[in-house]
C-alpha cells in the first residue's frame, strides 16, 4: 500500500493546531522540510516549532534535509529519533562525503534516505542505492511549498523504479512535490509508494478524504 507524509511547511501559523488534527487521519509519517536559507533561498522551522510538532503528533518524523552543512543537521535532529533523515546529493562535495553521511545515520539508527532535485540525472544516486532506505525524487524545486508537479520528473521515478527492481534493492521511493488527488495516480504507476502531501491537504475542507484519496 501506498503511504503518505503529511507536509506541515504551509500551515506554520497554526501548527499546533494542525499537528494535532492530523492525528486523526490515516498518514504514516510527518514530514520535515529543513531548510537552511543557503541550499535553497527560505528558511523553515524553528527549534520551538520543531518540538510543537514532536510534542503533538503521534506519527514518526521524516525528516528532508535542503541544508548545505549535512553533518551537523543530521547530529542536531538525531537527538528528536526520526524515523528516516534525507539529504541532498548536490551538496555533497564527493562520494566518500556521501557514504560518511550514510555511516552517520546507521550510526544513529536512522533510516537512510538520499534525495535528487528535479534537474540532477538518476544515474548520479544509482551506486548509493543499496546502501540507503529511501530515495526522494524532488517533483518541484526545493524550497517552497504549493508548486506545481513537473511533468519530467514522473520519467524519473520510471527509471529508479526499474534499476531498483532490475538489481533486487529494497529501497522506497519518494515523490514530493506538488502532488494531489489529481496526479496522484500516475505518481504511483510510475513506481513511488510514498507520497509527500501538503497544499493538497491543507488546502482541503475533508483533510480525511484527500488522505484516502492519496492511498487508493
């Protein structure tokens, strides 16, 4: 079955509030978008706002680095135990840089994931493939929520759902990005089975049903 990571990027006016109402829906995790200013231009939540959300949702955290200094963010949320911490390939200097990283997070017993923005080639993340969890697939650019889907990144998801299946790696895949009830579908026939939603839920007057409609 599919999953979905709400988003709570859009709603940092009332984020206890939401926080707590998701709590009623059927989503698997609470997704995390870090951001440092640097790797992209805004920045997101504050320490305080990220222990609002701990303090009030019983979902596991799915933490998406956008931030250039990997290392010291992944030290910094390993203390709030997510279940899984992505980073960006493009801000690694070198493929030794990649692997620390991967070393740091299984050191902590953190879910591995490694995201791509919507420009990078999937070849680039083909040989971190079986050291890793998740693979994030970016279906906008990075930074700012309520974007629309690009069109060219569902071909992206193709292709690493084929060398996933071609070479017997368990590894999730992650769509995130302007994604709703109306694209949904081809998102999932195009191999990802975990979905990051936020606009399309807050935006919504049935959070409930758009969560169903996700997962159907």
């Amino acid at each position: 079955m599919v999953k979905v990571s709400a988003s709570l990027l859009s709603i940092r006016d009332k984020l206890k509030e939401t926080t707590i109402e998701f709590n009623d829906l059927d989503i698997d995790y609470i997704h995390l978008d870090i951001m440092d200013g640097i790797f992209v231009p805004n920045k997101s939540f504050t320490y305080d706002e990220i222990k609002e959300i701990i303090n009030n949702t019983k979902y596991p955290l799915d933490v998406h680095l956008m931030v250039e200094d990997v290392e010291s963010y992944i030290k910094s949320f390993a203390i709030f135990d997510p279940n899984i911490i992505t980073f960006h390939l493009e801000t690694a200097k070198n493929k030794e840089e990649v692997f620390k990283w991967i070393k740091l997070l299984k050191e902590n017993n953190i879910r591995v994931g490694i995201s791509i923005k919507p420009d990078t080639k999937v070849e680039e993340i083909y040989e971190y493939l079986p050291f890793v969890h998740l693979v994030l697939i970016m279906t906008v650019e990075p930074g700012e929520g309520g974007q629309k889907l690009l069109p060219n990144t569902i071909q992206k998801i193709k292709e690493i759902k084929k060398y996933i299946d071609e070479n017997n790696l368990e590894v999730d895949i992650e769509a995130d990005g302007g994604i709703n009830i109306e694209n949904a579908e081809i998102v999932k026939e195009a191999g990802a089975n975990i979905l990051v939603s936020g606009s399309a839920i807050i935006n919504a007057t049935d959070y409930k049903e758009v969560v169903n409609k996700l997962k159907e």
